[in-house]
C-alpha cells in the first residue's frame, strides 16, 4: 500500500494496524503481533477493552462536543480524578505537545518571567514552544527562529542546578527521557533540582505526557521521587487512544488563567472524557501495585540480556524499557527482525530498543516478548544485522 495522498512526515513500516485485543495487534495480512510499544505509550490498557469501549459508546448516543462556553459536569470529575486529592487545577487540551504550551505560557505569565530552562535530548512536542524547549536540534532545522529566552543543560549533571537562577519563569524537565534513550532521572538530583526552582522562584514543570498514567507504577512518575511539581503535563494514556491532554498545575496559579487568558475548540470534549474518566477509574492502587509487580519481574528477566555482546545496559523505569545496542547491531535493524518474528518494539536514541507494552498485559506475555528480544539479538550477532 503506498499512501499517496499524505503528507511523508512519518518513515512507515509496510502494513497496517486494522485491528486489536487486549495486547495483540493485527494487521492487514492477517499476521498478528504482541504489542511493546502501546502505541507509543497510548493505549496503557491495551486495545478493545470492554469497560472503556461501553463509557465511550453510551457518551457516543449523547453529545460528541460541546463548548467550553457550557459547564461540564464531566470534566470536573476527570479533573477530581487527576488531582487525586492534591491542590491543583486542570487545564484541558488534546494532545502533549499543546499541555506543554499552556504550561510554559502559565509559567510565563505567573512569574513575569521569560526566561526557560530545559534539557539536552529532551522532547516536549512539535508546535513552536513545545519545540522549543525540546533538546534535539535535528527536529528543528528549517523552523528556526524559536522561542526566545530558552537554554538548555544536561541531564543528570550537578553543573545543570547552577543554571536554575532567579530570572527564570519555569524549568521543565521529563522524570525520565522517553525519545531521549530512555534514561531516568537520579533521585538525588532531580530532588536538587527542585529545591533550586523553589529557591529562586523557578516553576518546576514536569513533562508526564510518556511517563504518567500509571506507566512506571505510579499514577505520576514525579511521585517515585516523593516530588509536587507546581506543574505538570499529561496526555497520551490519559484516554487511552482518544486524543486528549491535560495541564495541572498548583491552585495557587489559577489566577493567572482566568477567562480569555486560554482556549481550545476541542479540549475537554465528551468522548475524550468519557475515556479517561473510565481509564481514571481502572487506575486504582490496586491495579499500579499490579504494574509496579509486573515491572519488577520484568527487569529481572531484562538485566540478563546485558550478558549479550550487543547490549551495553538496560535503562528506565517502571514498563518503560530502553534496550542499548552497540553500534554494530542497528536498532532499526532489530525492529525489523522483531516484526517479522511477531513483536511490536520501537527506538530510541543512542541506537536503543525501546519497550512500553500495555499495563495490563500479564508477565507471561512479558517474559516471552523478552525472550523473542533475547532471541533475535543473539541471533543479530551471529548475522551481523
């Protein structure tokens, strides 16, 4: 199938997706696959989930949209379910990349500040401010000028906290960089690192858009560090598929949006929110202790494959999952193998494997997809892919 009709922004594999259950996918020949990757990240609870498919059903016979003009009873319990008990306010949107430009237009505004602080090999979205504070020079060529006042420091380095100084409206920074190479924060620094923010009146703003939603055993993965950021940005697995995004940010801060000061046609619609409000539901404690037991057993299984030649360390946290390569064997490569043997598994910086299977997919399922990854990369050394 050659799509002729679309713009090439995406280097696609050659099939199509037409249909899912649980943790497996089908495509357009019939193969099936076991899915690692959750579409990147998306669908936390897998694909066809009846619960879900009902909430979005019986919100389908109602009302699809309606203004933001209106109250909404339903976006005020989605917001409830997002706070979770804490003192902070919800903005809604449709995508990551839109939650953090309401965030860094909020930190902007709270402040009176212009200055921003992000990270090398970070990645926030694609629209002007989004990308402008997203560490990957590569995306941006041919859309320059950006966002002006943002400078960048490195990961995990002491010499970063230097950098948080009194003129900056916001640091934003990803608990642990997904498109980066799936490399986690150390707890000590990313600690340090907002005591400094609070020091000179920084924001701390924390991307949760790949991490949240319950995908390092945690509903937040900002609360494995014991951390309250004074804002932070959700989307992806928030509605499991349906487009939707959230900016959260401290009760403090709801004066500075009031009316006029932020929209959006879409945001916050009903089926979105019929979504996340059941997926919201399903994420209970019992059912992240679940993931967190899950994630242990598979990193047991997962720090063996560092006794292969190709694999240099196992990075992450949680069901987020970076497998590096050497340079001999290509990641790309490996994928392919991967597909052809029936595993959906996708890349990262540094020439790394990348695994984010669905939440509720049991450690069986897990463990075989680890062996399959185990079996192609031996084999990757042997042929030389």
């Amino acid at each position: 199938m050659i799509m002729d009709y679309v713009f090439p922004t995406y280097k696609r594999f050659p099939f199509e997706i037409v249909a899912g259950s649980d943790w497996e996918l089908t495509d357009d020949q019939g193969k099936q696959y076991l899915d690692l990757t959750s579409g990147i990240g998306v669908c936390n609870l897998g694909y066809n989930q009846p619960k879900l498919n009902q909430a979005v059903a019986e919100q389908l016979t109602k009302v699809w949209h309606t203004s933001n003009l209106y109250e909404s009873s339903l976006q005020d319990q989605v917001a409830q379910g997002i706070v979770n008990g804490e003192d902070y306010l919800v903005s809604f949107c449709n995508s990551g990349t839109e939650a953090n430009e309401a965030a860094l237009k909020l930190a902007r505004k709270a402040t009176g500040r212009e200055k921003i602080l992000a990270f090398n090999h970070s990645f926030h979205g694609r629209t002007y401010g989004s990308l402008s504070v997203t560490g990957n020079d590569q995306i941006k060529v041919g859309f320059t000028p950006m966002l002006a006042g943002v400078s960048f420091a490195e990961y995990n380095d002491d010499q970063a906290l230097e950098q948080v100084s009194s003129d900056l409206a916001a640091v934003i920074v990803e608990v642990v960089q997904g498109e980066g190479g799936v490399y986690a924060a150390d707890a000590s620094w990313l600690k340090a690192l907002a005591a400094k923010c609070q020091q000179v009146g920084a924001l701390l703003i924390i991307d949760e858009v790949q991490t949240g939603m319950g995908r390092t055993g945690k509903l937040y993965a900002f609360e494995n560090y014991g951390l309250k950021p004074d804002i932070f940005t959700l989307a992806k697995g928030l509605a499991n598929g349906i487009p939707v995004g959230a900016m959260v940010g401290k009760k403090s801060l709801g004066k500075y949006f009031g009316p006029g000061s932020h929209g959006s046609t879409f945001a916050g619609n009903p089926l979105a929110m019929a979504a996340a409000k059941e997926v919201l539901a399903t994420m209970d404690s019992e059912f992240l202790e679940a993931v967190a037991a899950k994630a242990e057993f598979a990193w047991h299984y997962l720090e063996d494959l560092t006794a292969l030649e190709c694999v240099t360390g196992v990075t992450g946290l949680g069901l987020m999952i970076g497998i590096h390569l050497s340079s001999e064997v290509k990641v790309a490569a490996v994928i392919e193998k991967l597909q052809a043997a029936g595993v959906l598994t996708l890349a990262a910086r540094d020439n790394t494997l990348r695994l984010l299977p669905p939440l509720t997919m049991p450690a069986s399922e897990l463990l075989a997809g680890i062996e399959e990854i185990k079996a192609v990369l031996a084999e990757a050394i042997l042929v030389g892919v």
